[in-house]
C-alpha cells in the first residue's frame, strides 16, 4: 500500500488474532494498533475476522469485507462496526458466482425475519426454566472490551489447552463427556492435568452442542478469574514472581541490565575496621596490636618483625593470616598473629606518625609538593601541621619490632629506629625552615680528616659507608651506598644524576642550577647510591616472571652519583628497609579479607562457620590476575540458585504446570533480576575488578605519587545515582579514580551474587546457602505444611492396580516410597491422559532436572578443584547429555515401567533398546549418532520423585 503513491494518504496497519499462525500478534501488540486506529494514527486496518467481536473497534465510516460472512451473525457483527453517519459497507462477491449470491441472499432474508420479529415479539416470553437467559450467554471484560459468547468459548478454550505443555507424543485437548435427561444435556468438560483445573460441570441445554459450548463459557470464565487468560481473553504469558518484582526497589532503567554491555559507575566500600580519628589526640591511646613476622625462603635474607597498630579488633581470620609473598628471585612467608592492646602517649604517638610519614612518602609517595613547572613554591610536607596526610577512614600504624626485646606474649616497638627517623625530619624541618634549602648554617663538623666523609649532619668514616640507608635532602628519596666514587663534585657531570639533564658542565653547576644548592665541600668524593624502587604486587606467583624481566632491564643502569653532603644518614637496618616493600601487597590482601568479613557480618549467618577467604574469593574478578577467581563458585551458586529455586516453586505452585514453573524460575534467575537484587544489598562496593597496583597503594600518612583525580560525574564518593554508558568503549573497567568510582560491568555484579551464593553453600552446605538467598530476598523457604500439601495431592493417587510395579521399581532403586501415588505421577507420560489421568511427570521433571544439576556440578567442583570454569562446565554439559540419561535408564530396565499410551513413543523407545542392544558402536559413537530418542525421563523422575518424597533438602 504504501509502494502505491495515489494511496499515499493512507497510514495503514493489520490485526490479527492471538492463534499460533506467523503473522499473529500479541496482546499488546493488538492493544497498540487499535489506539493508533482510535486516535487517528491509523486510518485504515486491514483485519482478520477477529475484529467481528470480541475486541473493541471505533466506529468506522467504511467497511469492506473480501471474505465473505459464513453466517447472518458473523454479517451482523460486521456490518454493525459501520456505525458513523452515511457509512458504507461493502462486500466483494466474484461475478457470477451463484453460490456466494445464495449466501447473502439468504443472509439478507434472515436478517429481514430478525427485524420482523423482533419489532413484532410480545413484552414477556416465557422460556423453560432450565434453559440459561440471554445474561449469562457471553462473559465481557469491561476494562478492554472483549468479550467471549457460546459460539466462540470453545475455540477459545481449545486455544487455551493448546498453549500447555505438549510434545510429539501428546497434544493437549478438552474431553467432553454428556449426560442426557429427559429435558436436556448436561455436559461435563475434563481439562488435561496441567490446566489450572480438571473438572467442570456446566448447565442444561437443549441440545448437545449447545451445552458444550455453556460448558466452555463457564470454564473460560473460571480460567480468567484464575489468571490463566488475560483481560483480552488470550491464554495468558506467565507473570514475573511478585516476591521479586515487588521487592525490588531500586528503579534502574535502560537496557541490557546484567549484561557485559552495560557498564556502570559504582563506589567502593571501606573497610571499616580500618577507620580511626585517635591521629590527633593529645592524651594516651590504646590501640589493638597485631604482630607481622616475615619469612624468607633464602638463607640469610632476614626480615624485621613489625606490629600493625588499629583502633578495632580484626575478624579471626585476618588477625592469623598467613600468606605467600613472591619476590622476583625469592618469596617470603608473612604471619599475623593479635598481640594485645599497645598504649601510646601523645610524644610516642608523634613520633610513630613521623616515622611512617618520612618513610613510606620517601619510598612510595613523596616528601615535596609543588615544582617550578607547577609555579608553587617548593615545600617540605612534613615542615609543620600534618592532619592533611592522615585520613580518618584509613588510620593505622606499622611500626618496627625489637627482636631482642620481644617476647611471645608481647611486642617490643623497636624505638632507637624510630627516633632516627623522628630526628632525620626535624634536621630537614631545620634545613627548610624558611622555605629553602639552607646548608650553609648546618654543615658544622666537629671532627675533620682526609678519611672521613662529610655528610649532612655528620662525618663518617669510607669504610663505614657501604650498605648505609641515606635520605637525599634535596630530593626527599631514600638511596643505599654502594661504594665511593673516584669523582668529586667539580668533575665533568656524566648525567647519572638526572639522566634527563646532561647539559651541565659539572656536578657542582648541576645542583646550583637545578635545586639552588651551593655545595660546601665540592672536593668529597661523591657517593654511588643505589635508589629504592617502586613496590611490586606480590599476591601472584604469575606477576614474578612479568616483574622479573623489568628488574633486570632497570638494574644496570639505576645507579647515581650524590654528594655526601646532601645526604641524610639513617641507622636504620637493611632488615627493616627490606619490609616496607611488602607492605603494599600484604596490607592490601589483609583489607582484602576484612571487607569480605565485613560483608559477611552484613548477611549475619553464623559468621564462624564461613570463611572470609571463600567470600573473598567470590567477591573477586578475572581481572584480578590473582591465584583465585570468583569464576567456579558462580558455576556452582548457579546450579545452587536454580534448585532452591525449583523446589520453592515446586510445592509452592502446585496447579502450576512445568512451563508455568520454568517460567517463574528463569525470570527469577535471570541476570537482570540478580542484577537488581545485588544492587539493592549494595554489594557491588565490594566486587574487586581490577589488578592490585602497588603505586597507587597508600599508607597513612602517604601522598600518592600517582594520582588520579576524580573526573566522574557525581559529587559524592558513594554512587547512589544510577549512572550508565552502554557499549562505550572508551571506558576503563575497573580502574578506580582517588573518591573509589569505577566502570563495573552490569553482568558482574550478577555473576557476583551467584558466586556468594556458591560460597556460603561450599562452606555452610544448603542451609547457609539459603540463608544467603534469603539476605538477597530470593524466596526459597519451603514451610513444613507445603510439603504436607503436596505429599498429600499424592496421596490420594490410586497405585493399588499397579502395586506391582510399584514394588519392582522400588526395589531396583534401592528406595522404599512412602507415598506410592508420588511414583506411579513419576512413571505417568502425560499421553496417558488419554486413558483417563491426571496427572504426569512433567512436574517432577521439571524438580529433577534441577537436583541433577546441583549434584553433578557438586561432584565436579569437589572432585576437579584444579579445574577453571570454562572445562567444568564443559564436563557438566557432558554429564547431563540426554543420551547418558537414556542409557541410564535403559541399563536398568527403567524404561519398561513407563507407563504411557502412545504408539509412536512405544515404537521409538524400542528402536532405541534394540538398537543399544545390537550395535558395537562405541560411547562416542551413539553420543553423535543424533537426536536422543531413549527414555532419558525415567532417570530424572527417579531423581525428582526422591527427593519430593524424602520431604528434605538434604
């Protein structure tokens, strides 16, 4: 129509009816057209003859019909909905067609003898009693306008049954049965086990076919008062589970919700236990000690001991961790063990600050804000107040042991350390006091000798100098003598200082120029230091090769040249230098476990009896490059997830058929759903996406020397806002900016719940993984008269007839049944609702399949614990192929108890036992030999039947 430019003024759309043809449309669908037709959208609609009645169509100014009305009612119905002023109606009829003239003559003489007596009918006529009035002849929906009549309730019924679960073997239709007395038919309808009900009795009628259909209105009429058909009289879609759609209140619109395409702006949960505002007291703190030993696995690489101070007491297993630390030639064995509280007063708690201030900003951060490219003056951090370094929500203290002092009930704060380093910044608050480097004033030395070397605040002897640790005044950065150098400060400058600058004549001209400093002793030898390097992450052996390859590249050539002069000493032993670089890794693992422990406190389940390292671990993303991933605990939180589930439904919903329970189950299982219910408990704060960078880690105390400021758009360091991009590949996952923002995929906060899932059910088995459903407020409860409900509908199934398979089965499975009816609905394909049941097994199926999946994934988990993801899941769909099921139960015999009446099924099942008989091919030849054919039923319905029947999860 719209190829055709002299009807380009039309805007044209079609209806059809709700069948199961290719061209039919939806409910809403329909609803759509017809408001574009009413409002003027639409101003011609082609239509089948589902617009006769039923629906609501405006009045129309032209009606053309090219099939012909069957009958003077299907004429009546169409001809009324030309209804406006100097309508038309016009039906097409082929030139000389004499049947088609009959028709509508006859048509056109019956609706003249309609007219008649209808004008001509007396006020009152009087009807038998028994025979329904005009009132209750068709049932109509005031809220859409459809309506069903006598004529049309048993298409529509049929339409109804015809929508149930059905295979090859079955289709599933209404049975009518009559019974005739002397004044009528009474007809009985019987609806296939999986309708919402079975047996109806409608009312007397005159003839048969009109007390079917009496017998159709009245069951569609229940139907829709049962939610099976809709408002417009259609069989209805299953609607979400109103646990789950009215429960959540998060409103995230927009699509592609629980998949890889979103991605979304989230925050990151602090560690609580890591908060304190004690930094700034003035009186005596009490703080909680834990003790950090360190291991090396070579001979003669020590380690100092150190003492981790907090304000809160740590979860059992942070507080006694023991973890793996892998250097690039060697790997270190780090412990924490709780040693009590520690008292400080205000003098020792200034000093501990200074001490962790210098040490971690000289080797990770940095000592100096501001440069001459930046145009701000040049300044010491540490020259006056330092609230500004210390952060309330991240305060803690490492401080260094004393191993000669320390006892194993207590620790010993190795002091004489600490107060070197305390002293060392108040010589540099003295070097800088007026915002410049002054050494003139402090280079006064006692003693003087051609031996000894000059440093900043004292003299030493050469020999004395190797291995020394040094603070560079100038620079603010920690070095480590190496040996003394044959160059003084007046020799030709060879760039090692500062590769970048090799436009200086001397070293001495160097130092003026860059750094304002006028050397005093020009003549010393300068020193070959060898400088600190930035830390390394530590958690993987799978990091050590990558960092291997950087530390041999850099070695070579990371020496330079210092005057002594500009050069702090620090007593302070190698042992306890070496320990700040594995701080980073250490301390970042240990607020790794106390987050997951604070996420465990939140879903308050018997904390003892689930391990932090297993949420942790289910918290945890690929991207993580750790050792670990959350990647086989959402494989088996998925199989968790879909049984309790399954088993919920199941006694829940017992006159929900198996496709009505699918249904329900897959919306409530679905990534969208586990999306929102995530996002609701917030535990998207506690997903690590990204690798662990050292550099960015920061002590308190510490200045980041790389920072990344906060560009994202919100204001606050939680998002409480959904924010989202789709599909924008610019976007970094996981990397996050100073505030904690970070792009989250939306489908990993989804396979995050099921990972939780699957830990509490490793650890605590179902109970706690109930529980954890429950936190998420997925419904999985199953009350105790449930199940007393559904053994009962069993119950009341006669086996008597059949005892004797009963017993036979009972005794191949190894399994007594107290309630016999609950196997003979096992046995029962629904084909055998020809002969006259209820029920069948598709129910039971539907709870089997679920209990195989959890099982086997189990075994595969437990059994394959080497295994990543991707190959368990290969190894389950193997184990769940429809052919092992089917030699299963044929290898036992199973299939001969199935009790069915289709010959097409009987004839199938014996080809495939004849053929499993006769053939010599092989395993791997009859899983590819094609489509299953075997009685792989019988094996799951062994499965969902015990468990049904043993009345526990368990």
């Amino acid at each position: 129509m719209k190829k055709i430019g002299q009807l380009s003024c039309f805007r044209v759309s079609f209806l059809t009816g709700g069948s199961s043809s290719v061209d039919a449309l939806t409910p809403k669908m329909q609803k759509d057209t017809l408001d574009s037709f009413r409002s003027g959208k639409v101003n011609l609609l082609f239509t089948t003859d589902v617009a006769e009645e039923g629906i609501h169509i405006p009045d129309c100014s032209c009606v053309i019909r090219f099939d012909l009305p069957r009958t003077t009612r299907s004429y009546v119905q169409s001809r009324g909905r030309a209804r406006q002023r100097d309508s038309q109606y016009i039906l097409m009829i082929e030139q000389g067609n004499v049947k088609q003239d009959d028709l509508i003559s006859g048509i056109m003489r019956s609706k003249a003898s309609m007219t008649g007596i209808a004008s001509n009918r007396e006020p009152e006529d009087s009807h038998p009693s028994f025979l329904p009035t005009e009132e209750i002849n068709e049932y109509h929906i005031s809220k859409t306008g459809a309506k069903i009549t006598t004529d049309s309730s048993i298409s529509v019924l049929n339409q109804y049954c015809d929508k149930l679960p059905k295979d090859k073997y079955y289709t599933p239709r209404p049975k009518f049965q009559f019974t005739h007395y002397g004044d009528g038919y009474e007809c009985t309808v019987t609806l296939p086990s999986s309708a919402m009900f079975q047996l109806l009795v409608g009312q007397k009628a005159r003839n048969m076919q009109k007390a079917k259909q009496l017998v159709c209105l009245d069951a569609c009429k229940r139907l829709h008062q049962l939610g099976a058909l809709d408002d417009h009289l259609s069989p209805s879609v299953e609607e979400p589970p109103p646990e789950i759609s009215s429960k959540s209140s998060i409103s995230t619109p927009g699509a592609g919700l629980g998949t890889t395409k979103r991605k979304e702006l989230h925050g990151t949960t602090k560690v609580l236990s890591m908060s304190g505002s004690w930094g700034s007291d003035r009186s005596v703190t009490k703080l909680q000690g834990y003790k950090l030993n360190f291991v090396c696995d070579q001979v003669g690489q020590k380690y100092s001991a150190f003492v981790l101070l907090i304000d809160a007491s740590i979860a059992k297993e942070a507080a006694t961790l023991d973890i793996d630390l892998y250097l690039h030639d060697k790997m270190v064995k780090a412990s924490v063990s709780p040693c009590g509280p520690l008292e400080l007063d205000a003098w020792q708690m200034e000093q501990t600050k200074l001490f962790q201030a210098l040490l971690f900003n000289s080797l990770f951060g940095k000592l100096f804000i501001g440069s001459k490219a930046s145009k701000t003056p040049r300044e010491f951090i540490l020259k006056k107040d330092d609230v500004f370094l210390w952060n309330k929500e991240n305060m803690y203290l490492l401080l260094p042991v004393d191993s000669t002092l320390d006892s194993h009930k207590s620790v010993c704060i190795n002091w004489s350390v600490i107060d070197v380093v305390a002293t060392a910044v108040g010589f540099m608050r003295s070097i800088y006091s007026d915002g410049k480097c002054n050494l003139t004033d402090k280079l006064n030395y006692e003693k003087n000798g051609e031996d000894l070397i000059h440093l900043a605040n004292k003299s030493c002897k050469g020999n004395d100098l190797k291995n020394m640790v040094v603070l560079a005044i100038h620079t603010g950065k920690i070095y480590t003598i190496v040996v003394v150098s044959d160059l003084c400060a007046n020799s030709k400058f060879d760039g090692t200082t500062d590769k970048k600058e090799a436009k200086f004549r001397t070293f001495a001209e160097y130092f003026e120029k860059k750094y304002s400093i006028f050397l005093c002793h020009p003549l010393q030898p300068l020193l070959v230091l060898k400088p600190t390097h930035n830390p390394h992450n530590l958690l993987s052996s799978k990091n050590r090769d990558e960092d291997n390859v950087v530390e041999n590249k850099n070695r070579a050539n990371s020496l330079v040249h210092m005057p002594p002069e500009l050069l702090i000493p620090l007593d302070l032993p190698i042992d306890v230098l070496r320990v700040f670089y594995l701080f980073p890794s250490l301390m970042h693992r240990l607020e790794s476990l106390m987050l997951a422990s604070q996420l465990r406190s939140e879903i308050a389940y018997r904390d003892s009896d689930i391990s932090s390292f297993v949420i942790l671990e289910a918290m945890t993303t690929l991207r993580c490059c750790e050792d670990f991933s959350m990647e086989r605990l959402e494989l088996l939180g998925d199989s968790v997830l879909k049984y309790a589930v399954s088993a919920h439904l199941f006694m829940t919903f017992l006159n929900k058929h198996e496709g009505q329970l699918s249904s329900r189950r897959q919306e409530t299982i679905c990534n969208a759903t586990l999306y929102r219910l995530g996002i609701e408990r917030r535990i998207q704060g506690y997903i690590r996406d990204a690798a662990f960078d050292p550099r960015r880690w920061l002590a308190p105390g510490q200045l980041s020397r790389r920072p990344c400021p906060c560009e994202c758009p919100v204001n606050s360091e939680v998002v409480t806002e959904d924010i989202h991009r789709i599909d924008d590949k610019s976007i970094i996952i996981g990397k996050a900016c100073d505030k904690g923002h970070r792009w989250i995929c939306s489908k990993t906060i989804s396979d995050c719940v099921e990972a939780l899932i699957g830990a509490y059910y490793v650890e605590g088995g179902l109970k706690a993984a109930f529980a954890v459903l429950k936190w998420f407020q997925i419904e999985t409860e199953i009350e105790e008269e449930l199940i007393m409900e559904a053994l009962s509908s069993a119950s009341v199934r006669n086996y008597l007839p059949k005892v004797d398979v009963v017993e036979l089965l009972e005794a191949k499975l190894g399994y007594t049944f107290q309630m016999k009816g609950l196997l003979i609905e096992a046995l029962t394909h629904s084909s055998q609702q020809e002969s006259g049941a209820t029920y069948c097994y598709q129910r039971l199926e539907f709870l089997g399949d679920a209990v195989l999946d959890i099982l086997i994934t189990r075994h595969l988990f437990l059994s394959h614990k080497d295994t990543d993801e991707g190959e368990l899941t290969d190894l389950r769909s193997a184990s769940v192929n429809n052919e092992n099921f089917a030699q299963v139960a044929v290898k036992h015999n199973l299939h001969q108890f199935l009790q069915h009446s289709s010959g097409f099924l009987q004839d199938q099942i014996t080809e495939y036992v004849n053929s499993l008989e006769s053939s010599s091919m092989d395993r791997a030849s009859l899983l590819s030999s094609g489509p299953c054919r075997g009685p792989k039923v019988c094996f799951l319905l062994s499965v969902g039947q015990c468990i049904r029947d043993s009345r526990s999860h368990e």
